[in-house]
C-alpha cells in the first residue's frame, strides 16, 4: 500500500505539472479569464465554480480511467494520448477548439443562465475542466510518465488504475481549487473590467492557435483531400454559428431562435456529410542518405537531424557494428514532443554531435497507431511519449527523462560515443 500511496503522489504531482505544459495552456487561458470574470462573486459561487471545474475534470478522468480497464481487460493495448491517434478524435477536438476560440472573439454567444444572470454557470465550469481533462492527454510531464505507466501497466488492479488517473485528476484541478477555496489568493485577482474583452479577444486567438496546432497532426494522417474538406467543414460551422447568433440570437422570440438553430444545426449536418471522409493516409520517414556510415553521420538534411525510420532489426544491425542509435519517440498531437523537439533536440550543438560521434538517430512516429512501435515504448517502461533513448552496442539502453535540455542530452550523446567510438565501428 505504501508504495500504491507514492505513486498517487507522483500522480498528484505529475498532473499539478500538466498546467504548465504546451497542450493545457489554451484551455488554462480560458479558464483564467473565467476565474476573473466570476472574481467578484461572493465566496460561495467562487467555491462552487472551483468544485464544478474539478468535478468535470474528475469525471473526464474517470471515463478514461474506466475504458483503459475494459480494454485492457480485453486484452487491447493502452498508452497515454492514444486517442489522438485516431483522425476522428483529432477532427472532432479541432472543431470544438475552433468553436471556444469563435464563441472567445464574440463571432456568436453561447450563455448559460443562472439564478436569473446571463452569464457563465457552473454547467460550464463543469465542461471547461472536460475540456481541460481531455486537451491534457496528449501531453506527458515530469513524473507523470512514472504515474500513466503505473496506471497503465497490466499489472495494476482495477482499483489501483481508477485511483491513479482520479489523483491526475486532482492534481490537474488543484490550482483553480486553490484559488476558489482561499480567499487571499482570490483577492489577489483583478478586478473585472473592459480590459477582459481584450482580455476574451486574446483568449479567443490562443485558442485559433491550437486548433492550427492539432490540424497539423490532423494534416499528418489523412490525405491532402480529406484535409482540405475538412476545412470546408470549419468554414460552414463558422458561418452556421455566425447565422445562430446573428438571426437567432436573445433578442428574437423562442420560436424563431428555435428555427434558425435547426437551420444551423441542418447545415453543419449536411456539411459533415458531404465533406467529413477523413481518408487515413499513410506517412513515413525517409531513410537518410549515408544512414549505413561506419564514421561519422549523416550530414543535416536542410538543417535538421537527418533522421532515419525506426526500425529494431537495423538497430540490431548497427549494434552489432558498434554504432549507437538515437531513438526518439514522437507525434505530431503530441504538444511536449513538437516542443522539445525545436528547443533541445534538433539544435545545432546536437546535430554536430550526432555528426561527430556516427551515433544514427532514428524517428519513431506514433502519428498513427502502430503496435510495433507501443510494444517497444512498453518494453522500455514507458505508456506514453516523448521517448528519447539511445541503444548501446553492449545491449544496454540509456533512457532519458521526458523533461529533457540540450545540455541533458548532449552529456548522454558524449558518453555514448566516449565508450563506444566512431573509429571502432566496423564497416559494412
């Protein structure tokens, strides 16, 4: 039991982090403007915005928490953010992103009533921490790879599991609970103002942008086709919320605000028809020029790392040789990985050492589902990505923290190459 309660901790701490990480802002964005929108309120509907929050975070990590059991009972595999991989998720994320972003820049109005005022209810704190829940998935963070891997492994009870995505949970909602229950740090707030629908506007674009963010992933799995009706997709949902709110909106009868939403609600339908095909394309890495070199490695393609396809029986061939592989496990959904990636990784101090030292860098794409490559992240103790480990020719690998720095990860690609070097690799 004791070491059950050290990994809620990690979970509680791990999900603490995720409010921090490139997936989550956008939604922590909107949640902050709805934190001071309601930061006059009287303690009790303070307390109660915070509790709705934490409520539908709890609740979005509970479901997750109760597929990951039935399909892992069924004997299917599971790993952190594997939704994502699947285009109809992604699209149907896309779309709702867009709408919050829409609804921020006040291209319609979608108010829920409380009490008698026109505003934001606890309903909508409630979806916000769904939201929030659900955009937080294909996000890994410091010592939640430990806890998901915990909570995922096929040897955790039921129980366990369903405790450990609820203390995620908590720890993801921990903050506006924070902020909800103590009233120091709710005096701390601004005061409510007409600098907020600047405020809502800028909102409103943060939101655009990660909704440019997942269509790049979305971009990365289906055909060139399917892509472009899909933005045909979002272009008539803009203009069917536009039309609800302009000829339907709170000034207009019931009748009539009923009719123009069914109108709405007909077109995007037909639209979706017609244009939602979402074709599954396939998408590899090419194999970089002189990936076989015995010395030194491939020269940077157009100023990147000139990765080759992950592949365990060249890693097996290259070992053998002498030469180390760099292996990093990525996606395009996976906000940390895309991060990490053009901060620490694709920099020019490590494109020169992985020239320098032969060590081969392969790409690992988990864009798309692949069971091969689950299998391996699996075998390296991991249920979610990033992954960056490099494998050493005497049968070791060294795996590195999902938190990386380019210091981090040149020091691990030095000593690799200190041990094992270029020089001695054999040739092909």
């Amino acid at each position: 039991m004791a070491s059950l309660l050290e990994y809620i901790g990690i979970g509680l701490l791990g999900g603490l982090i995720l409010n921090v990480m490139p997936c989550v802002l956008p939604v922590l964005t909107m949640k902050l403007f709805h934190v001071l929108e309601h930061g006059s309120n009287d303690a009790r509907a303070r307390k109660m915005h915070g509790v709705a929050y934490a409520a539908g975070i709890l609740t979005a990590f509970l479901v997750l928490a109760i597929a990951v059991i039935v399909l892992r009972a069924s004997g299917e595999r599971v790993g952190w953010g594997m939704q994502f991989q699947h285009p109809p998720f992604v699209a149907t994320m896309i779309a709702l992103i867009f709408a919050f972003g829409l609804n921020a820049l006040g291209v319609f109005e979608f108010n829920i009533s409380v009490h008698g005022h026109h505003h934001q209810g606890y309903t909508a704190s409630y979806f916000n921490g769904i939201f929030a829940a659900v955009m937080s998935t294909p996000c890994s963070a410091p010592f939640l790879g430990t806890a998901a891997a915990f909570a995922l492994g096929a040897g955790a009870i039921w129980w366990q599991t369903l405790a450990m995505f609820l203390a995620i949970g908590f720890g993801l909602a921990s903050p506006f609970l924070l902020v909800s229950f103590v009233p120091s740090l709710a005096k701390a707030l601004p005061r409510p103002g007409q600098w907020m629908e600047t405020f809502k506007s800028l909102m409103g674009f943060t939101l655009l942008a990660a909704a440019v963010w997942l269509f790049g992933t979305l971009q990365a799995q289906v055909t060139a086709d399917s892509a472009r009706d899909f933005l045909a997709f979002l272009l008539v949902l803009a203009i069917a919320l536009w039309g609800t709110h302009h000829f339907g909106g709170v000034i207009y009868g019931n009748a009539r605000r009923a009719f123009v939403r069914v109108v709405a609600l007909g077109l995007v339908v037909a639209a979706g028809t017609q244009t939602l095909s979402l074709e599954q394309a396939t998408r590899a890495i090419a194999p970089a020029h002189g990936a076989g070199s015995g010395q030194a490695g491939a020269k940077a393609a157009d100023g990147h790392i000139p990765w080759t396809a992950f592949d365990l029986a060249q890693i097996g061939v290259e070992n053998k040789r002498g030469r180390p592989i760099f292996a990093d496990f990525t996606a395009e959904w996976c906000a940390n990985c895309k991060t990490n990636d053009k901060l620490f990784v694709d920099t020019q101090i490590v494109r020169d050492r992985l020239r320098t030292s032969g060590i081969l860098p392969m790409k690992a794409d988990l864009t798309n589902n692949d069971d091969a490559l689950w299998d391996e992240a699996n075998a390296l103790g991991r249920t979610g990505i990033p992954i960056y480990v490099l494998y050493l020719p005497d049968g070791t690998r060294d795996l590195l923290p999902e938190a990386i720095t380019t210091d981090m990860l040149v020091a691990h690609l030095e000593a690799a190459a200190k041990k094992f070097p270029p020089e001695h690799v054999a040739k092909q």
